[in-house]
C-alpha cells in the first residue's frame, strides 16, 4: 500500500504531562528575591514584613534554642493523630455507604447535614464534652479529616465499574472479596485525592485550636508572636507549616506511586 501523499503528524506528545522541576524552582526563586528586594528597599517596614534572610536567621537560632523543634513535635503529635483516626473512620464510613444500601441510607443524610459546620466552631462544645488538653484538639482534626475520606471514598465505590464487580460474583467473591479486592483497588485514586485534602485541612485545624487553647504547638507560636509585634517569628511559624504542607503532599504522592502503580 502506497504511504498516505501527507502523513498525519503524531500528535500524542500534547497527551503528555510534562514535569518542569526547573520552572517550579524559578517561581520560588523569583519570589523570595522580590521579597528580599522589596524589605531591603524600605518599601515595606521591617515591623510588618521582614526580609527573608532575617526570617533564616531568626529561624536558625529557634532551632538553635530547641523552641521551633518543642513547638514543632507539639503540633505534629496532635495532626498524626487526628489525621490517622479521622482517615480510617472515614474510608469505613465510604465504603459503607458506597457499598450498603441500609448504610447509604442512614449514612449519607447524616454527612450533608453536618459537612458544612466549620470545624473550628465546635471545639468549645468539644471542650466542654473532652476536658482542656489534647483529646478535643485531635478530635477536631479527626472530624475534620473524616469528611473528605469520607465524601471521596464513597465517590470511589460508587464508580466503580459494574462490570468488574459482576465478575467478581462470577466467580464466586464474596462481598468482604468484592471490597477488598474490587472496590477498594478502584476507589484508591479518589482515596489519595481525599487523604490530600485532609492533610491539608489537619494544618489548618491544628491551628486554629492552637490559637484557641494551647500552650505549645506551631498555632501558639503564631499567635504569641503576633500578640508581642514578632513578625519574624510569626513568619518562621508559617514557613514551618507550608514546608510541612509540602512535605505531606510529596509524601503522599511518593506513597500513592508505590501502591497505585496501574496509574
């Protein structure tokens, strides 16, 4: 067969997601270097924005001093234990839903009825139910965290392909067969999408019940330096929790690779 007079070009490399490591790094760069221009120049007092390189000097001798890392590992324990129990509550409570009608039905009335309170709002009445201390500051993060496992779980069972599940009873699967070796490998990309989401939440939780009622953690940190016109320390605490952002999100990536590998 004669080759076509104008070949069609091979057009699937706009298909593909390009990574720019480079271009990330650049963006930064040039933001911290406008940052540090711009405080350097006077255009902003020193009072109310610092210059980056004071901020790394203030950072280094709280480090120095053992007061970031007490502040740090703090706000740390509380996350991972909300995160961990607002996680495993929530991929249950969508798997229920996404796979048992009487559960959906009792279920999912419950979360649209409670989804949109903020969280934040009812840490007093955490308070008053768990004592002062840490149960209500984990418990908050855990509620918070327990509805976007939740909401993408279910999303995940739900579309799952039919298909596969008839097969599944083809062959015989029982339904704990169907949701460990079906559902679950189906839903995991909404499950990582939902873990993300709560990472984030978790950061935003912990402190706003550390500006709340603590003594210690990364949100007391915040508040104590604002209260005393600190600005640098202000500025290493929230550098802190966007590394900490960074960090959970490529942690969560790195992890999402290993287990979803089909991707």
């Amino acid at each position: 067969m004669d080759e076509p007079l104008h070949p069609v070009p091979d057009r699937s490399r706009l298909l593909r997601l390009r990574q720019h490591p480079w271009l990330s790094v650049a963006g930064m760069a040039a933001l911290v270097l406008t940052w540090e221009a711009a405080s350097r120049a006077g255009l902003m007092p020193r009072l109310f924005l610092p210059a980056p390189s004071a901020c790394a000097v203030r950072a280094w001798e709280l480090i120095a001093n053992g007061q970031l890392a007490e502040h740090l590992v703090a706000s740390l324990r509380r996350i991972l234990a909300g995160y961990a129990l607002g996680s495993v509550t929530g991929i249950a409570v969508g798997i229920g839903t996404g796979f048992f009608s009487r559960f959906r039905a009792l279920g999912l009335p419950v979360i649209a009825a409670t989804y949109p309170i903020p969280k934040i709002a009812i840490l007093p009445l955490l308070i008053l139910w768990l004592g002062i201390g840490e149960p209500p500051k984990i418990a908050v993060i855990a509620i918070g965290v327990f509805f976007p496992l939740a909401i993408n779980t279910h999303a995940g069972i739900v579309a799952c392909d039919p298909t596969l599940l008839r097969a599944g009873v083809s062959f015989g699967a029982s339904r704990w067969d169907l949701v460990r070796k079906v559902l679950l490998p189906a839903a995991l990309p909404m499950i990582f999408a939902g873990l993300r989401l709560g990472a984030g939440i978790s950061l935003l939780l912990v402190v706003s019940a550390e500006l709340i009622a603590a003594d210690s953690g990364l949100g007391f940190l915040i508040l104590n330096a604002a209260d005393l016109l600190q600005t640098e320390d202000l500025m290493v605490g929230l550098a802190t929790l966007s590394l900490l952002g960074i960090a959970f999100n490529a942690g969560l990536s790195w992890l999402e690779r290993r287990i979803v590998r089909w991707r």
